[in-house]
C-alpha cells in the first residue's frame, strides 16, 4: 500500500471514530450512520455524504461546526468540501497526534 493510500485510509477511519479527525485545529466526526460515494482516480480519492453527513467543528473566536458534504484526499493533504462555507484546504503535516 502506498504512503498516500495508507494516509487516507487511516484518516477514512478517525472520520468514523468516536474521536474524529483531526488536522490543522479543525475535526470532523461523524455523529451516525451515513451513505457515501467514494470516487478515485490517479490524482485523489473523494468521499461525498449524502446523508447524515459529518460536521467539522473549529474554534476561532467561538465554536463552529459546519456540515461536511465531502473530502477530498491527495497526495500531499486534501480539501474539506463544507456546506454554506467556504472549503478548507489542509496537509497531511497537520494532523495532530492522539
């Protein structure tokens, strides 16, 4: 299994975790059961939730959590898709350790 591989397939399980992922100050936590598309090609692997999607929860001045509709990973980091938000790139050099 590549590196790549390795990386989003352990970041696909924190996301179904009871403690979610966590990159960058920001983590997302899948709060039930949900249906996804996954699509890959040779650049990325993209997971879409089309219910019960996942929120992304960060602090900056206060708390704030936003639905996740999908997450795209490459090679090097990825790309929060969120809804009614801007989306929130990150790299794989910020996920924070447990």
């Amino acid at each position: 299994m590549s590196e790549w591989s390795k990386r989003t397939y352990e970041a696909a399980l924190k996301i179904f975790s009871d403690e979610g992922f966590s990159v960058g100050g920001f983590n997302v936590k899948l709060n039930s059961k949900t249906t996804v598309e996954i699509e890959k090609n040779e650049d990325q692997i993209k997971i879409l939730f089309s219910q019960n999607r996942p929120t992304i929860s960060f602090k900056k001045i206060i708390k704030i959590k936003v639905l996740v509709n999908g997450i795209v990973f490459e090679e090097d980091g990825g790309l929060f898709m969120l809804d009614f938000f801007p989306d929130i790139p990150f790299k794989y050099d910020w996920i924070e350790d447990e």
